[in-house]
C-alpha cells in the first residue's frame, strides 16, 4: 500500500504515528515480545506496582515505627534491609538499604550523583528533581544551598553528611522525630514524614505544619 | 560538571508529588527495564552504569538534565544494552521502528494498528 494519500480525503484514511520516542519504545517492546524475551503482563504488572502500590508512605511507616519502637529502631539502624522486611516491605532495590538517623548534631542528606538509585520499596520511584543535574552536583558541593532552596535552614553547628547512592547500596533518613508529638500513635506518626524529609532535604513535618497542610 | 563554578549552576527543579510517569512510553521503558534485568540480561549494576553513560553523554551534547529528559536516557541506556548483550540489533530496531510509523499510516483513523498494516 502506498502513503500518497489524497489529503482531500482529511484526515480519516491514515492515523497519525506517534512520537519518534514512542516508535522506539513500541519497536523494542514488540521485537522483545516477538522473541519470548519478556512476557507483556509481566510489563503491566510492574507500571501498576509503581504507579499504585509503593510509595514514600511505606518509608513513612518504617520512620513512625523507629520513632515509637526503640528495639526496631536499633535493628534499623543496624540492618535496614531486614528490618524494612520485617514490615513487609521487600522487593526491587531494596536489598541493600542503610538508615541514617538525623540527630540535633548530624544531619543526613540523600543523592546519587551517577544516576537515580534510590530506595524504591521505601519510597517509590525518585521525583524529577532528584534525578536532575543541579541536584546531583550541588547535593555533594553546596549542600547547605540545596537545604536552603527547599526551605530547610539548620543552625551552622548541625554537620550535614552527605550520602551518594549507588546500585549497590542505598540510603533511608530517619528525620528528627518533631517535639509535641510524645504521645502520638505509630499512624498519626506517619503522617509527619514527608518523601523529602526521607530524602533529607526537609525535616519532618511540625504537628502545626501537619495542620495547616490538612487544613488547605 | 565538577568544573563548572556553582554561581552558574541552574536553580534545582522542584515538584509536587506528581504521577510516576509522565506519559505511557515512560513506565513502558521503565518496565522493560526492571523486568530485562530480573530476568537475568544484565546486572542492576551494569544497568546503573549504563545509564549513568548516557546522562553523561547527554550533558555533553548540551541536555541541561532537569530530570524531564531522565526517561529518554533510560530508553538509550536501555537500547544500548539489549544491543550489547545481543538480544536486539539495532537495525532490527530501526527496521521495526519505521514498519511501526508505516503501520500507522496505512490504519484509518479510528482503527487499531497492527504491525501488520507497516509491511504491506
């Protein structure tokens, strides 16, 4: 059949090919196929894992629980890998995970400088400006100017260790656990620790700011 | 980057709690990806590898990587290493890649597109 379509016709007598972008992926994906290489429900099952099912609120479980449960704190803090599992929270790049724990001296802050590895069954996939340029660079050089574009000032005594991840290995803050919440429970716990405090960039949410976010 | 002085450097992107993907070829590239190395073609390690060479080489051709670009590194890291474990030859894909748009253009509007309708 030949494209010398008459375009007094409009536009019924030939669908629009998509992106070049697209026509690649939709190449690879169906020689793949073709070839019994991957099996195309294998493909949908992963995309509605982690459209729908991980998230950053795993990760916040796991910082509720160290925050109430000294015992797990300790076996976090010794073998995050184990002990996120024990919460049930296993599976692609998590096998090698280490917490570090913000303290009013220490403050931990989370990059990969080579690509994007991250801690996926504790946090989902990485948010675009995790994976960009300027944060990569400037986590390990000024990370005191990135804590500051995020709205984080810390007071020039707290040190700010910076951890670079790698395939190998990957990395959990722990956040401060915010003053005013002694008697909160585990679940009202969670509710403090955002994706970026686990990354490193902000704190935990204070009970007031917990407030006002509910409230708009 | 190491060498560029950090006045110059651009203002980090930022965002809310978006979706995952921002289109569908992304999270298809994605799966491929995770499901290719679970299946034992290549280690996460020479995935990371592999990607971190491409955003480099991007950089090089000027991406300023934002992170909007990171699955157009990861679809290239991606053809790269079906290319070098010898799954997939890149003519193969080039090839399937213009039998995909020809398939396209043969479909009327409306209907579904078959590979098929690309080499007739």
């Amino acid at each position: 059949m030949s494209h010398d379509h008459d375009h007094s016709h409009g536009h019924d007598d030939h669908t629009h090919p998509p992106s070049e972008t697209e026509l690649r992926v939709k190449a690879l994906e169906s020689l793949l196929v073709e070839k019994g290489l991957v099996d195309p429900g294998a493909l949908d099952e992963i995309v509605q894992t982690y459209e729908h099912r991980v998230g950053p609120r795993n990760g916040a479980q796991v910082v509720a629980k160290a925050w109430s449960d000294p015992g797990f704190r300790l076996r976090l803090l010794e073998d995050a890998g184990e002990a996120t599992a024990t919460l049930g929270f296993t599976g692609r790049q998590g096998e090698h995970i280490t917490a570090v724990e913000n303290t009013p001296e220490v403050h931990n802050l989370v990059v990969c400088t080579l690509c994007s590895c991250y801690p996926w069954p504790l946090l989902g996939l990485p948010p675009a400006w995790y994976k960009s340029a300027p944060y990569r660079a400037r986590a390990v050089r000024d990370p005191r100017g990135v804590l500051r574009e995020f709205g984080t000032e810390l007071p020039e005594e707290v040190e700010i260790r910076v951890w670079d991840s790698t395939a190998e290995m990957r990395y959990l803050v722990v956040p401060e656990r915010p003053a005013g919440t002694e008697d909160w429970s585990e679940d009202e716990l969670a509710k403090l620790v955002t994706r970026n405090s686990m990354i490193g960039v902000e704190t935990a949410l204070t009970p007031a700011q917990l407030r006002a976010r509910e409230e708009s | 980057m190491e060498e560029t002085p950090l006045e110059t450097l651009p203002a980090l992107p930022r965002d809310a709690d978006g979706p995952m993907f921002r289109e569908p070829w992304e999270a298809q590239a994605f799966a491929l990806a995770v499901r290719l190395s679970e299946q034992g073609m290549f280690t996460w390690s020479e995935w990371a590898a592999t990607l971190a060479a491409e955003i480099r080489e991007a950089q090089r051709r000027g991406d300023a990587d934002l992170g909007d670009t990171y699955y157009e590194h990861w679809l290239a890291a991606l053809e790269r290493l079906v290319a070098e474990k010898q799954a997939v030859a890149s003519e193969d894909l080039a090839q399937r890649r213009e039998d995909w748009r020809a398939a396209y253009l043969n479909t009327p509007h409306g209907q579904p597109v078959a590979l098929s309708a690309g080499r007739e």
